[in-house]
C-alpha cells in the first residue's frame, strides 16, 4: 500500500468516527403532478422527505426532497463523500390497499402511481453511505410517523428521510407516512 493510500484511509476512517450526524443539508420541492399519471424520482444523491396531495386521483401532488450533510458533535460540516445507492422499483401495491415499507436502512427516493385508488403504485429505495460505510436508518419510532386525510393538501414531511407510506380506502381516507433516523 502506498503512503497516499494509507494517508487517504486514514482520512476517511477519521471523517467517519467524527461524525455525530447525517442532516438534511438543501431542501427542494418538485414540480406537481397530475396523481394518477405521476412519477417522481429524486435527483441523484437526495432522499425524500415530504409528500402533499389534494383531491381525488386528477388531483396534484407534491414531492419534497433533500441532500444530506455530516456534521460533528459541534454541528461543523464534515467533509467526505455522501451517496444514496439507487435500488430498482419495487412490485406494484393497489393503492386503495398499500403499505410499502423501505427495505432494513433504505429511504424512499422515488414514487409512482398510475390510476385511482384502484391503480398501482410503486416505489424506488436507496442505501445512503458516507465515505463508502452505510448509514444505519432507524426504523419509525413512534413520534417519527404522521398522518393525514389523503386529499387534504396538507404536506406530510419530516426533516428525515420517509421509509414507509400505508393508504387504505380512497382519496378521503387517511395516509400514514413514516420517517427513519440517520445513524452514522
């Protein structure tokens, strides 16, 4: 091994151990969607954190999305590199009937929905890793979880990443969104 190699390990390995914190560094909200024609994938390296729809299935919906940032126990930006490893789409859920639920220490990163409550809907998954070490993600504590009328237009979002979304009925039932801790 070189000396640069062993300088740049040695490097890493510091950034990872001082690392108190994965927050959210730039926030963005997308466009709006017609619902039941809609697909929404975050820009590459970002997470999503918020969703808001309102009425029916030729309703809008809104996406909120955000790059990550590791800061120090004093809330310094630590430097390396933040990565959230894309996984495929999952199988459809009716919507009138769904709870999708991120696979162990992964955030949603992308939705799509064709249809009314009827219709499918599917979702994209990805593994956040800072320096190449994953990030743990811990999974929806009790006061980590919101719930909202469906067509409300009221935004469900945390400032974490989602990783779980349950909806059962039509637009006028209520939604339950899930958001999971990022653990360095």
């Amino acid at each position: 091994m070189s000396q640069q190699q062993s300088q740049n390990d040695a490097t890493a390995t510091l950034d990872v151990t001082s690392v108190a914190q994965i927050v959210l560094n730039v926030q963005s909200t997308s466009q709006s969607y017609k619902e039941s024609d809609s697909s929404f994938e975050c820009p590459p390296n970002t997470v999503m954190i918020g969703r808001m729809h309102s009425g029916d299935e030729n309703g809008q919906t809104v996406y909120q999305y955000a790059t990550l940032k590791a800061i120090d126990s004093s809330g310094n930006t630590v430097p390396g590199s933040l990565v959230v490893e894309n996984s495929g789409w999952s199988s459809p859920q009716k919507e009138s009937s769904s709870d999708f639920q991120a696979p162990r220490n992964q955030v949603f990163t992308a939705r799509r929905h064709k249809g009314d409550e009827n219709g499918d809907t599917w979702y994209k998954t990805g593994q956040i890793y800072f320096n190449n070490r994953l990030i743990y993600i811990d999974p929806e504590p009790d006061d980590l979880k919101i719930t909202v009328k469906e067509s409300a237009g009221v935004w469900a979002k945390k400032d974490i990443p989602m990783i779980r979304r349950r909806h059962s009925g039509d637009e006028n039932a209520n939604t339950t969104y899930y958001f999971g801790r990022m653990v360095p």
